[in-house]
C-alpha cells in the first residue's frame, strides 16, 4: 500500500470531526446572517398612525421570524436595494407619495444598475449556497471516505469565505441603517413630530384639514351633533376630557372660535338661549 496516497481507515473518523467542525462554522455564521437579515427587513420601513407604530413594528418582527432566508433576501433586494430614480419627476412622486395625515419611512441603499443587477446575482448564489450546506450535504460528500471528507473540507473553507463576505456586507448595510432608526426614534419622542403629525408645520402655518384640533372637532361632532349641527361649548368640554393636549394656543389661536374661522373647515351659525346668552354651533362643510 502506497503510504504517499493512502490514509489507514482508522484516520476518516478524525476527518469527520473536522468536516464537522467547519459545517457547523458555517452554519453558524449563516444564522449570524440571517437575523441580521431578518431585523434589516423588519425595520427598513414602516408606516401608520404614531399610536400604533410600536405595535405595527412588533407585528412585523413576528411576520419575518416565519420567512424563509429566500424570501428575505427577496424582500431585500426589492425593498431596501434600490437604483437611482430615472428622472426628477420621478423622485418628485415618490416624494409626494409619503405626503399623508400619518408617519412613514423608509431606509434604501441606491446603487447603480450593473452593481444592483450583481449584488442581486450574488444573494440568489448565497441562498443556494445555504440551501446546500442545509439539505443536500451529505448526498454530495461521502463522508466515510478519505476523499470525501478532503473534498469537503475544501467546499467548506470557501463556503464560509463566502458567507462571511456576505455577512460583512450585511452590517455595512445595517449600520447607518441603524443611525437612521436612532434619529427617527429619537424624532417620534420630540415635540416637533407631534406637532407635525397634528398638522402643524415647521415654520408654523397648519394643515388645516388635517389637523388633529379639526379631527377633534370632528370626532365631536358624531357624539354631540342635535340636528346637524353642535354646540360649541359641549365639544370644547369633550375635546378637554378627551384630548386634553388639543388647545386653540397650540394652533396660534386665540378660541374655538378663532379655530373654527380660522380652519375654513367648519359653517358656523349662532343662536339666542332662552336666557337671551348666545351660543355658537358648527357642522363640518360638505366637500
């Protein structure tokens, strides 16, 4: 026997543990991956009424628990991968397309379209690589034998060279992706987000028909209306049981009454109680 070329059988099961060793490497670095891959896609966007964006966030972490890595590389590449707008109209709308009475964002990573179209290339080939090394391993290697186990051990080392390139890649994603969360975070608990999601700009001026004061108004007006129109004075004392935080100075009013004018959104009309006091009445306008 050719002792160059031949290695006793008694030496496989040491080869085993090797080849065993590096497979569970790489498997671990794969779940490494993979729930990186899975908080990526549970937090690159979100979008809803700020009461519930905490609960619509839970929400999503569990949906993505039950995905595949397929799926979430799928979801990756079509979300969060992205190639430039072709024209500014087309930035225009997206832009535009956000411009609603809730909160929205949404973290991308733009690339030009030979780096999009190989970076894609490249994920599909590391989901086939995962699928490999989890379900069809042992079919392809023949581990009880000396150049099984060798040629195993070669497919491993340049699978997890493989793998962790890819996960590297990963976290050069994830961390400003995670400066992004941070800074919305930090903006979701400032006195400025409230007061741009009940309308009220930057520079000052309102939205007034989405407004949270005229959304109170409203409200109002379903518990109290008498005949298609509400008094006044009954929803102000609602709204100040119920929305405490809506008041006319937040708006830069001086009353109600200066909201009700002031909004454009509201007809008033004003009648003679019986002890000769006015009361003021509102309705909503009909679009």
């Amino acid at each position: 026997m050719d002792e160059n070329t031949t290695i006793p059988s008694d030496d496989v099961p040491d080869l085993q543990r090797i080849v065993q060793r590096k497979l569970g490497r790489c498997l671990l670095r794969l779940q490494q991956y993979e729930r990186l891959l899975k908080a990526m896609v549970a937090d690159g966007e979100l979008s809803g009424p700020a009461d519930r964006l905490h609960t619509i966030r839970e929400q999503k972490i569990a949906c993505v628990q039950k995905k595949t890595m397929g799926t979430l590389v799928g979801i990756l590449t079509e979300s969060f991968l992205t190639l430039p707008p072709r024209n500014e109209e087309e930035s225009k709308m997206d832009a535009d397309a956000g411009d609603q009475n809730g909160f929205s964002y949404r973290c991308q990573l733009e690339m030009p379209a030979e780096h999009y179209e190989a970076t894609k290339a490249a994920l599909k080939e590391l989901v086939d690589l995962r699928n490999e090394l989890v379900h069809h391993f042992l079919e392809r290697f023949d581990l009880w034998s000396e150049s099984g186990c060798q040629a195993a051990d070669g497919f491993l080392e340049e699978s997890y060279e493989t793998i962790n390139r890819h996960y590297l890649s990963l976290q050069s994603w994830a961390k400003p992706m995670n400066e992004a969360r941070a800074k919305m975070a930090s903006f979701i608990q400032s006195q400025t987000f409230e007061d741009v999601f009940d309308g009220i700009r930057v520079d000052g001026s309102v939205n007034w028909p989405g407004s949270g004061i005229c959304f109170c108004l409203r409200e109002a007006e379903t518990k109290l209306a008498e005949g298609g129109w509400t008094r006044l004075e009954a929803a102000i004392r609602w709204i100040g049981n119920t929305y405490p935080e809506q008041t006319p100075k937040r708006y830069s009013c001086s009353s109600w009454r200066h909201v009700l004018h002031e909004s454009g959104q509201f007809e008033i009309r004003k009648s003679l109680a019986d002890n000769e006091r006015i009361t003021a009445w509102y309705r909503s306008r009909v679009s």
